[in-house]
C-alpha cells in the first residue's frame, strides 16, 4: 500500500496588498466586493504547478488549490479575497487566518476520520 501525498498549491497570488487596498478603498467608498480575475491567478501559477506536480500525476498524489476555493465562476470568473468584508489575505500572498481556516477545511476532508 503506497502512502498518500497531499500537496497544496500556492494561495492565489495577487501581486498587491490586499488589506491595503481594502482599507484604502473603504475609506474612499468604493465598496466592499474584493475580487481578483481568475485569469491574472491562473498565469502566475500555471510555472509553478507544471514544476511540482508529475503528469501524469501519480494515483496517491492528492492536490488541494486554493484557488478552486477561493476563485468561482459564478463571481464572473474571477477570485475572493474577502469573506464577509473580512480580508482573507494578509498582504499580497498570504492568508489570513479566516483564510486559512478555509484551506484547513479543504485539507481535513483528505485525512482519515478517527
């Protein structure tokens, strides 16, 4: 029996601070509804991706993107970094721990149940 390999890819990374530029734009009035398009997210990991996982993947390879969380098409294609008007980011590539907590869930829905 071969053991299981989960490998989660990178964050959707955007390139700016998004806390930032939600502070800034609250403070001008310009809404709440953060996103990023998908397409911009998808380029910057596509590198990166072809580098770690072997195609074709092995059969105990399990990849956990968070961009499948975090980017839905029904958001016109494009990626969140906010839940609720709170940041899921803490700057321009890292999770917060609301976000975070999102990914966590993803993963403990691969572990074995005691």
């Amino acid at each position: 029996m071969s053991k299981r390999v989960i490998l989660i890819t990178s964050v959707p990374q955007k390139g700016w601070n998004a806390p930032r530029h939600m502070a800034f734009a609250r403070l001008r009035s310009e809404g709440s509804s953060f996103t990023t398009a998908r397409a911009t997210i998808d380029a910057r990991l596509r590198p990166s991706l072809r580098a770690l996982i072997p195609q074709p993947a092995p059969k105990n390879l399990i990849v956990i993107s968070p961009d499948d969380l975090l980017c839905d098409a029904a958001v016109g294609g494009r990626c969140r970094l906010s839940e609720g008007g709170n940041p899921l980011y803490a700057d321009s590539d890292h999770s917060t721990n609301r976000g975070a907590g999102l990914i966590v869930d993803m993963v403990t829905a691969y572990l074995p149940k005691p």
